[in-house]
C-alpha cells in the first residue's frame, strides 16, 4: 500500500511548513532607516534604480523614523536604493542614492539617516 501525504493532513502541513522556512530564510530586509530632521511632514518615496517608486504609508513627522527599502535576497542582485521625501506642497526636497554598501543589514543596530531639505545627491 502506497502511502501518500496531502496537504491537508498534519504531514502535509509540517511538510509544507518547513519548505516555506528553508525559502525565507533566504529574503533578507535591504534598505535604511531613514529620520525626518526637518520642521515639516515629509512623504517619502522609495524606489530600485529604474523601478517604479513607493510611497510609505503616512507622512513622515518631524523626529520620527520608519525603515525604507524591500524584502530581498539570492538569487536577486543587491541593488541601489532612492530615497526621495516631498514637502506638503509636494516639492523634491531631499533625494539620495544608496549603494548597496551604504544599506543597514537587517537584525544590526541602524542608526537613521537624516533626512532634511537641501540633500538632493540624487544620481
């Protein structure tokens, strides 16, 4: 008698279980934490060099911080991250490449990057 496991048995979900934990343990978080040091809420806007952009959820308030960047991991190439922030009135006011050396690796101590108006080394 041949024996057969399906998902919706408990072997089929430890199975499937395990199979999902192997395949995340590969993604890693790549980006920056990144800290509003201006006087104004800025959006910020994420993006990888020649992709689409995305904003955070909320405006950023002055003092506060949010991590900026993806879920990625092999067999993907690191990438540069751009980091934009828009004023209320949806002015460019900070933009920043960083290379994937400058990225804060998930699990380590980030310090914020600052972000205020003026700092547009966007290239």
């Amino acid at each position: 008698m041949a024996w057969r496991m399906s998902f919706g048995s408990p072997a089929g979900y430890c199975v499937f279980l395990l199979l999902m934990m192997v395949v995340m343990a590969c993604d890693r978080w790549e980006g920056v934490t990144v800290r509003n040091d201006g006087t104004e809420p800025l959006t910020i806007v994420r993006s990888i060099a020649g992709a689409r952009e995305f904003p955070l959820d909320s405006a950023l308030e002055p003092g506060k911080t949010a991590d900026v960047g993806f879920v990625g991991g092999p067999p993907d190439p690191r990438v540069d991250i751009i980091v934009k922030a828009f004023d209320p009135r949806g002015a460019l006011v900070y933009c920043r490449r960083f290379t994937p050396p400058e990225q804060q690796p998930s699990g380590s101590t980030r310090n914020p990057i600052s972000v205020k108006p003026g700092n547009l080394r966007c290239k």
